[in-house]
C-alpha cells in the first residue's frame, strides 16, 4: 500500500447514494485509498452502522477518518457551550473508533474578540479534560484539531504546534488551503517545505510518518478563506506541495475538499505518483 493516500472529504459524488457506504465502495472503485467520513451536522450514524462501515471499509481496502459537527467552540463563553462541545467530541470519537477510523478532525475554538493567548488557555484547559477521557476509555483514534482559514477561527498552524506539543494524544489536521487563505502567503515550494520543517522540527519524525493533510482550491479575502474551489479554479499551488509532501517522505492521508471532491482527489493522486516516478 502506498504511503500517502488519497480520497474524499465525504462520500464522492459520483457514489450511488450519499451513504458512507456507498461512499467507500466508490472511493475503492476509483481506486482512490481514503475518505472522511463528515459528521459536520451531527453524529446520526449509531453502533449498528458504524460496525457495518468497518466491515464494508477492511473489505475495500479503504482508510477511514471523521470530521467532527461544525457547532464545537472550545473558547465558548457560556459553560453549558462547553459542555456540548465536548459532547460533540466525546461521541464523534466513539463512533469513528467503531468505524475504525483513525482520525477524528475538528474546529476547535473561535476568538470572540478575547486575546489569542487567552483562547488558547481555555482551549487546552476544555481540550485536556477530552483527551484525558477518551484516554480512560481507551479510545484509540487521534484527536486533529485543523489549522483554519478565517482570522476570526482559533487555530493558526503556531498554535496548534504549541497545542500539540503541551497536550498528550492531540494531532493537527494541516490543511494547506486554509494556511494559504489565511496568510495570503505559504503557495510556494520553499514555503512548503518550511511548514514541514517547522511540523518535523516541534513534533518530530513521528509527524510526518503519519499526518492528515486537507487540500483544495480556496478563495480568499481580507478576513480569510470565503469557499472552497476546485484546484484548476484556484491560485493554489498544488503541485510544488506534493513536491514537497514527496520530498519529505510524507505518509498518512491527503483528504481533497475541493467541491468536485473526487475529481480532484484523483488529480492529487496522479500527479504526486507522477512526481515519485520522477523522484
Ligand atoms: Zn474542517
């Protein structure tokens, strides 16, 4: 199997039905290795149909992971907020571990207008409280808070490195097109390549051997990302990352968001396999 996989965030659409598992049949037909299975408005999937996910899932062959409901701010003000946050967490991480997934990504925080550094207290005070119970449960998926794209969102790829250095069991989502909005900047190979010293640098070896990558075209303003574009649609430099994703020996999972979805799952795919034959 290959190092660095490829698919979906969410069942393709060209899939017989949104299923997850008519999803994973598709990804395996389009002999795509991954797909995200997206819980963004809630966790409706119960134990029955997340064990039939993992069956379906080892069957074809596909590598799973979950993205947690959008409705999660660890920075919340109201405690009853907080609480339901961590209940989101809490239930998105039990059903992805019966999935069988690996991953369970998340938004983590929103400023609010309070001082990043006090976010970022309240943040890994909540966040603490999570892992330390998923710990005792002895759930086995990781936590991957995902670097984001507007300025109002908690979670530039500085504090997720300190976050993931301080809080034993959190991972980063690196999501290359959120950085890129955010910063207008990091569209380059050398900037590329500096993300992945910086991630080798503060969490070692270790994260680049297993990392979760989100990518797609974006668009972008004053305050950030504003959506999501297909790759050929955007500025974004997709073939100086795999560039630098093969250079670095990079593993794990490279998740397409772009709308297309698989389409440009499939062009990440073939060009980066391209780019190892050139090596
Ligand atoms: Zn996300």
């Amino acid at each position: 199997m290959a190092d660095l996989l490829f698919g979906t965030g969410g069942t393709p659409r060209s899939a017989k039905t949104a299923s997850t598992i008519d999803g994973i049949r598709r990804i395996a037909e389009l002999r795509l290795g991954c797909m995200e299975i997206e819980f963004v408005q809630g966790v409706k999937m119960g134990g029955a149909g997340a064990r039939l996910v993992a069956e379906i899932a080892t069957k074809e062959g596909v590598k799973l992971s979950a993205h947690a409901p959008y409705f999660i701010n660890l920075n919340a003000h109201e405690p009853e907020k907080i609480t339901a946050s961590q209940g989101r967490l809490f239930q998105t991480a039990r059903i992805a571990a019966i999935c069988g997934a690996e991953s369970v990504v998340f938004h983590t925080a929103f400023y609010l207008g309070d001082l990043a550094e006090e976010t970022y207290n309240q943040v890994k005070k909540y966040l603490g409280e999570v892992l330390s119970q998923l710990r005792r449960e002895n759930n086995q998926v990781q936590l991957r808070s995902e670097v984001m794209g507007k300025q109002s969102e908690f979670g530039t790829l500085e504090e997720l490195l300190a976050l993931c250095t301080e809080l034993e069991g959190l991972g980063i989502c690196m999501d290359f097109a959120h950085w890129h909005a955010r910063t207008e900047k990091f569209n380059s190979y050398p900037e590329f390549d500096s993300i992945l010293r910086q991630i080798k640098q503060r969490l070692g070896r270790a994260a680049l051997d297993n990392m979760h990558i989100h990518i797609s075209g974006i668009a972008y303003g004053k305050k950030g990302e504003t959506k999501h574009l297909n790759l050929k649609e955007s500025d974004f430099q997709y073939i100086e990352l795999l560039k630098a994703l093969r250079d670095y020996d990079v593993k794990g999972l490279v998740i397409c968001e772009s709308p297309n979805l698989e389409e440009d799952a499939l062009l990440l795919q073939t060009t980066y396999n391209t780019l190892l034959q050139t090596d």
